[in-house]
C-alpha cells in the first residue's frame, strides 16, 4: 500500500498532509523500519534519521516540526514557536496553529491520528484519539478552541480520521465494555460471540455530528492498523513493542 491520503485535504495547495507507513525507514525490528517515536525503545539516531527523510519528503525543516508527548488525556494546546519544536515537544494530546510553515505530526500505533483544517481562517490542527481520548472528547475540545481563539466556524472545518484499530480487531473486556456504556458511548461497542469490541471512531464520529460538523467534511479512510500491520504498526498485533506511525499537516506559505 502507498502511503494513504485524504481525498478531502488533497484539493487543497495551501497545505501538505500524509499518514506515514512503517515501511521506508532505517529502524531495525521490532521498530522496522520507519518508527517515528523517541519513547518506545528505538536507537534515538534510527528515529532521527526517519525523521529527517520525512522532512525531506515534505519539505519542511525537522527543527521547526512540533509533535507531543503525548498522555492519552483531553489536553489542547495552541502551538507558541518560542516554546515549541522538534526538541521541545509540549505535553498534550492535540495541537493547534495558523502559522505557515510549522508542520505539527500527531503518532500513533492503533489509536486515531486526526486531522483538522479550516481552509477559510487558515487553521490547522492534528489529535491523538484513543479510547481514553475520545471518552474525553480531545476532538470536539479541539474544534471548540479552534472556533474560540481562531474564529474558526463549524461548517468550513474539515475533519479526518487516519489508519488506527477498527471494531474487528480492537478486543475490550467486559469491564471496559461496560465503562464505555456507562459513559453513554454503548453504541461503540459490539458484542460478537460472548466477546467485546470497541470501534473508537464511532464515538469520534457521534461527537462530531454532535458538533455539528458537516457529513461531507468528514472522512475517515476506515483502515485497520491490525488488519493491515505488515503496513502499519499496530500496538495489538504486535504484541506491545512497536513503532509508532505519524499524521502530519502543515500550512503553507501564502
């Protein structure tokens, strides 16, 4: 597989977007080979080293690259880039700016890499939504600060969903299931055979229309890291120790 793109970011020229694959990098295994992530147990000069390719790829300079620590919570921040790059990542689990030429990366290894765009205000933003995050809403308190500290509006904001762990693969046990429901997300789980599974992106989905987001400017490219991990890392397939693959959307110059 080619590295996924959305139909609904690619007909714009003021941005560049891509969702890595975990192919084309130099990590060894069980990071092979394209692994993006400092924190999971890879040679930090492999990481590197697939960073800068992807930088050269798209044309940005690494330095000015912002990606997260991220800690699966609803923490939203607005990029400040004299605080924030490649060797000072903030603490949190989404990123917003409308300053042209800061690539902002969201990783990932089956939770949702979300990326949002307001091609009117010139906004951008990217969100790491697993279980957790989703539950506490990071997408929708995304949206909302976009629209309060950008003047962003809700029917220009274009919203996609990234390659993470569809309902096929992603086993929950009773006790999750059931704190899901309780949460009133119990749409999102699906009983097969006394066994439970969780589709994450139906309470993104729900939330969203909830928002009031248009059907027509959501996309969600329904690939399942674990379905497809000889493209994808996938914390569950591979059993725990993996890379990490990566969202990144990034403003143009004018």
């Amino acid at each position: 597989m080619q590295k996924p793109s959305s139909r609904l970011l690619q007909h714009f020229p003021q941005i560049i977007h891509t969702f890595t694959t975990r192919h084309g990098g130099v990590s060894k295994p069980p990071y092979s080979s394209n692994n993006l992530a400092f924190h999971v147990g890879d040679k930090p000069e492999d990481v590197i080293n697939n960073q800068r390719s992807l930088a050269r790829s798209l044309g940005y300079e690494l330095k000015k690259l912002v990606h997260m620590r991220q800690i699966h919570s609803d923490k939203v921040l607005i990029v400040d880039t004299t605080l924030h790059g490649f060797e000072h990542p903030p603490e949190c689990d989404a990123l917003i700016t409308n300053e042209p030429d800061i690539p902002l990366m969201v990783m990932t290894a089956d939770c949702t890499p979300v990326l949002l765009f307001d091609p009117v205000e010139n906004v951008i933003a990217v969100a790491h939504a697993g279980r957790a995050g989703a539950i506490k809403a990071i997408v929708p308190k995304t949206i909302r600060k976009m629209q309060q500290h950008f003047g962003c509006k809700r029917e220009d904001i274009r919203v996609v969903l990234g390659p993470s762990i569809q309902n096929c693969c992603y086993e929950v046990g009773e006790k999750i299931a059931k704190e899901v429901t309780e949460e009133g997300f119990g749409f999102a789980v699906v009983e097969r055979q006394g066994r439970y599974y969780l589709e994450v992106n139906a309470i993104i989905h729900r939330q969203l229309q909830d928002l009031g987001i248009r059907h027509e400017n959501i996309e969600d490219l329904s690939i399942c890291n674990a379905c497809e991990n000889d493209t994808f890392f996938s914390y569950r397939a591979d059993n725990q120790k993996t890379g990490r693959i990566a969202g990144v959307l990034m403003l143009k110059q004018p």
